[in-house]
C-alpha cells in the first residue's frame, strides 16, 4: 500500500504514520512543504529504529507527486466525503492521502477526487482524528482486504509457550 501525506505539521505524527508504514510494508509519501525537518528529534523518536526499513519518497508539491505516480489510483481521506473508508474495496497498489493537520486536503483537489473521497464515521460534530490514528484505521482495512499478504500473521512469547 501507498501512504500519502500532504503537507504534514506534526513531527510526532508523520513519525508514528512512518513506524506504521514500515511495519506494514508500505511506502510512504511525503509532499512538501513539511511542517519540520525532517531531522526532527521528535519525528526520530516517534519512528523509533524503523527508519531503515522505510521506502519514503519526497515530493516538492501536489502536482510533483502526481506527475511522478501517473495512472494511481488515490483515495483521499477527509471528513466532507460521502463514502465511508470501508465502503472500498482497496487493490495492494492504491494510495491513501491524507492532508495536514490543521486543514486537510484543500477542496481544490478533492473536487477532482469526489469518487475517491472516504471518511471515518465519529460521533457529533466532531473536526477530526489524530492524523496517525486515522491512517492507521484506514491502512489496516486495507490490508485486511488483502489477508494481511505478507505480514507476520502469529507470534511467539518471549519465555513460554502458548
């Protein structure tokens, strides 16, 4: 799977999203401008040790990611949309993007994406969810439609057995 951000703010978020990416095997796509460098000591700590098994790609802009993933097939996760994340059925090669924190997605690119367009269900009249929280529900329905391929499906007890 493909995870996109555009124009993340939050070190501590853009380092958790990291962590589940490479955990999952996704890639994750960062579309500048970003909200800190990316030798943020609180975007470090949030990826913990997973930064060498991450396949990030750098973006200069919108139109730069797209000129560069022509042909994908991108949902775009924002609370105006009409579909709920479940509602799709993922393919292992979609993107997901996801926008900043204190915006979203600009309107002027998801009327563009209306068919691809999810949201999370919450209660009331509630903005949002943490930006990591959110990629983290839709990532995993995603991969849940694909069996999990790939992943560790079990583990093991560090002193005893099951």
């Amino acid at each position: 799977m493909n995870i996109v951000l555009l124009e993340p703010e939050i070190p501590q978020n853009a380092g958790n999203i990291a962590r589940t990416c490479s955990v999952t095997n996704s890639v994750l796509h960062l579309i500048k401008p970003l909200g800190f460098s990316v030798d943020d000591k609180h975007l470090k700590r949030a990826g913990l040790d997973y930064w060498n098994e991450l396949d990030i790609r750098y973006y200069e802009n919108f139109d730069d990611f797209i000129n560069k993933n022509k042909n994908a097939k991108i949902y775009m996760a924002t609370t105006k949309a009409k579909k709920i994340y479940t509602d799709i059925n993922y393919n292992i090669n979609d993107y997901i993007m996801f926008g900043k924190e204190t915006a979203g997605i600009p309107e002027e690119i998801l009327i563009e994406y209306k068919q691809t367009s999810i949201r999370i269900p919450m209660f009331g009249e509630a903005r949002s969810l943490n930006l990591s929280n959110s990629v983290a529900i839709v990532l995993y329905e995603a991969l849940r439609q694909q069996n999990f391929d790939g992943l560790k499906l079990y583990g093991q007890l560090h002193k005893n057995k099951w």
